[in-house]
C-alpha cells in the first residue's frame, strides 16, 4: 500500500511540474496592452447622404453569390438604426493607430472614404477632427492628422521575420467596443486575395470583426507588424480567417502620401496569368514558377525591353517571381524611372533584358472587346486530335486584329478536351519547350498528327481583345 501511495505522490509531483510549465508557456499579453494600448485610437465618420430611399447596409445581410468573396470589415450603419430617408448622415466605425507624436494617425482607406467628417477618440476620452492626408485605394491605406502633440505612438516591427504560428494580438474597437483585446497566431504569409494585386497580406487566426479595421496587429514584442484589413465571411462577423497588411507595405504608402500627397507605382506593360504544372510541362520549366506573359501592350516598357508573348517572368529586378502573384507587387513597388533587369525563360533557357520601369495611371483601365474583332474563317478543315475544327485566316483579317499569323476556332467537338471556343484564335502552341507560330491548318494538324497521345500542350489563345494561355493534356488518336 506504501509504494502505491508512494508511486501516486510521485505521478502527481509530475503531472503538476508539467502543468505549471505549460502555464508557463502560454503568452501574457498585460504588458504588450499596458504599454501599447494608448496608442490605439477609435474613428466614427459621418457622409451626408446623397441618395433618399436606399436600403440600410447590415453587415451579415449579404447577395448569396458574394457570400465567399473577400470582404472589407467596417459597419457603415449599425442594424437597427433608420434608414437614409429617415436622417440626414450615415455613421461608420473603424479603428487607428498613431505613428508619431505630432498626431499622424494609420488607418484603412475604407474607414475614411467617402467621409464628411472624422472623428478620433483616444483611451483618455480626448476627441478630435481629423483629416485626411491622403489615401491610397490600391493597398487600402489612409494617412489622417488631428491637430494635438505628445501624444503616444507604436513602435514598428519587421513582418518579414514574422513565422507562420507565431503569436500576434490585435487592438480595435469592434462594432463600436473601444480598445478590445484579441489574440491568435499567424496563419499563413504572403497570401494573395482577389482584386488585391498590390499587398502581401499576413493571414492570421485573431478575432475581428466590424470596427477593426484599420486597427494594428501586433508581435508580441509589442511592434506593429501589420494593419487589420479584410475578413473571409459568409456572416459578416470573424469566421476565423483574417487579414492584415504588413506595416512595411503601409509605411512606404504613408510617406509616399505624407511627402507627394499620392503614390506612384511602376509600370511595365504586359497581361499575365499563373504557371500551373501543365503549362510548366509544356514549356520545359523544371517546376512551376514565374508569371507567364499572355500579351505585351505596344510601347510598353516591356516592349521595348523586347520581352515577347509567351515569355515567362522568373525574376524582376533580381527579386524572384515564383507566382504571377508576386510580379505586380515588385514592379509596383519599383519607383517609375528605374532601370531594372527582367529575368525571361524563353524557349528553353533563360534571357536577362534591361527595362526602364514606367508609371502606372490610376485611371488605366483593360480594353474592352470590340465589335466585330473575332474573325471569321476562310476555309474549314476536318476536327484535328484537338477534336476542334480550324481555319486560316485572310490577310484583311489579320492586319484587323493586328496579328501576323494565326487560325481561328470554327468549330469544337462535344467530347473535346480544348479549352477553347469558337471564334477564338490560336496564336502559338508550345510543346516541351518548343513555340511553334501557328501559320496554316496543314502545318498545326500534322504537328499534332506527330505528336503521343498523352502529349501536355499549350495553346496561346486570342480572344476578343485578350490573351491567354491554354494547357490541353491528351490528344485523340486520331481527328
């Protein structure tokens, strides 16, 4: 009986050293809120209303085909208030910190669109007008200004060295509840959202909601690391998926905006699209990388460096591009005026060319298709192992579209496993690395007569006014 007693002791002893050890491990966020807290602020922005009769805006109330897009996080009308036909303004909520003593305060660019008036209250209750220095839609990053001094301000972390699983706190005011306090690691880095071409965004697990945005998040060495900016929600409440933008991204946005009153972003001029595994197949690529130029605009930077169609994007101004995602970021990061060195694969191996970065026009805008620029075929011919139908295009029709070769999509088979349409124009087919300028129907079938019936292939697509690049894998055994 004494050595069960004695064995029990003994198993106890242990199991509150290792229960006293994990209390030991798990973070304490005290002093981080203690010392930072302060300079957190609260913004409540009122806009006249320009339209009578509209609907109020509920968060939560949402179109069932957005309900799993990426949206921003600000009430601008809380549930239960009159509508715009019963009271002269709308009211929004977000959140702020101060960057410097003198009263410049980082917030989200959607916290303050749009507004006629913004207020910010700090922890002491002290309110003040703002306004706004200037903001940048793009990356979401406003810069505002109250007339005070001495007031606290964070300290700047780098996101860079942030690890995925670290623990990182966010402090915001939540559906209005000023200096809330949540925490949770970092999920995952350098994630790209749709519509976002410019930020990097840190992904998190900390809980926010409405009100937040704008807000920081923290390291826990008490260093802003990023800017509480978007959720994923099919509620519009935290479905535990976050996002903030990494405050290097926002610093270089604020000075830009505090020193020029605008940012100015790089340019090159082409339209690309991500290198999946079968595209990287078909142009010989030992893995998947790089962003692959559909098309390059006449005049561009890019074609005057010579970068060609077809081209894949490995490096740009000796940064890597491993998605197509990363090559907006750098050159919009890149100054306008700057010479760079784009880095190509291009048939097989790589080419190192000189560009001059241009800048990009806000009011830029794709080109819309145009009437009548599909061509017609000329002559017709039987379906190829592509089971689609194609024909040659006349001289007229070519300098119409601007092209020097190319056959158009008259037909397409019900079983074929072409990605294309009719009218659709193919310019180019690249196998195993080798690009191959479509010129005549003879020429096109009897390279895909030649050709394994497992073979991965890429066609370069014409349609309407765009681009793109199509990876077929498997041909028929025979047309």
């Amino acid at each position: 009986m004494k050595a069960v007693r004695a064995a029990l002791t003994l198993w106890l002893a242990a199991f509150c050293t290792v229960v006293l050890a994990q209390a030991r491990e798990l973070p304490d966020f005290t002093r981080l809120v203690d010392d930072q807290g302060n300079a957190v602020v609260n913004i409540s922005t009122t806009q006249a209303v320009r339209r009578s009769g509209a609907a109020p805006q509920v968060p939560g109330i949402e179109d069932e085909e957005v309900l799993e897009f990426f949206r921003r996080f600000i009430p601008r009308q809380q549930p239960g208030q009159p509508g715009p036909s019963q009271r002269p303004e709308s009211r929004s909520l977000g959140s702020g910190f101060i960057i410097s003593a003198d009263g410049y305060i980082l917030t989200n660019a959607h916290v303050v669109d749009g507004a006629d008036e913004i207020n910010v209250r700090f922890t002491d209750k002290r309110e003040f007008k703002a306004k706004v220095i200037g903001a940048d839609r793009r990356t979401d990053i406003a810069v505002i200004k109250v007339d005070a001094a001495n007031l606290p301000a964070v300290r700047f972390g780098d996101p860079t060295k942030l690890k995925v699983g670290e623990w990182v706190v966010a402090i915001g005011s939540p559906f209005g509840f000023e200096n809330t306090v949540t925490a949770g690691i970092v999920s995952a880095k350098g994630r790209s959202l749709p519509q976002e071409n410019f930020v990097p965004f840190i992904q998190t697990d900390v809980a926010i909601n409405p009100g937040n945005s704008g807000g920081p998040l923290f390291n826990m060495r008490g260093e802003v690391v990023g800017i509480n900016s978007q959720i994923y929600s099919r509620t519009g409440g935290f479905m535990g998926l976050s996002f903030a933008i990494p405050i290097d991204v926002a610093l270089d946005i604020q000075k830009q905006l505090r020193d020029k009153g605008r940012v100015a972003r790089g340019r090159i001029g082409v339209v690309i699209q991500e290198v999946t595994r079968d595209l990287a197949t078909s142009f010989g690529l030992e893995r998947p990388r790089g962003a692959l130029v559909n098309s390059v605009e006449k005049g561009s930077p890019a074609d005057k460096a010579g970068v060609e169609a077809t081209d894949i994007i490995v490096s740009f101004d000796g940064k890597p591009v491993e998605s197509s995602s990363d090559l907006p970021r750098i050159v919009g990061s890149t100054r306008p005026g700057s010479a760079s060195t784009v880095e190509v694969w291009r048939k097989g191996k790589t080419q190192k060319l000189n560009i001059t970065v241009a800048e990009l026009q806000e009011d830029r805008v794709a080109a819309a298709d145009k009437p009548g620029s599909r061509a017609k075929p000329q002559a017709e011919a039987p379906a190829n192992r592509l089971g689609i139908v194609v024909g040659e295009l006349s001289a007229e029709q070519r300098k119409g579209l601007g092209i020097q070769h190319g056959l158009v999509v008259t037909d397409v088979r019900p079983d074929s496993k072409a990605d294309v349409r009719k009218g659709d124009v193919l310019l180019t087919m690249v196998h195993k690395g080798q690009h191959t300028e479509l010129k005549s129907v003879e020429q096109f079938n009897k390279i895909l007569a030649g050709l394994d019936r497992n073979s991965v292939i890429t066609l370069q697509v014409r349609r309407g006014e765009s681009t793109a690049f199509v990876t077929i894998s498997g041909l028929t055994d025979k047309g």
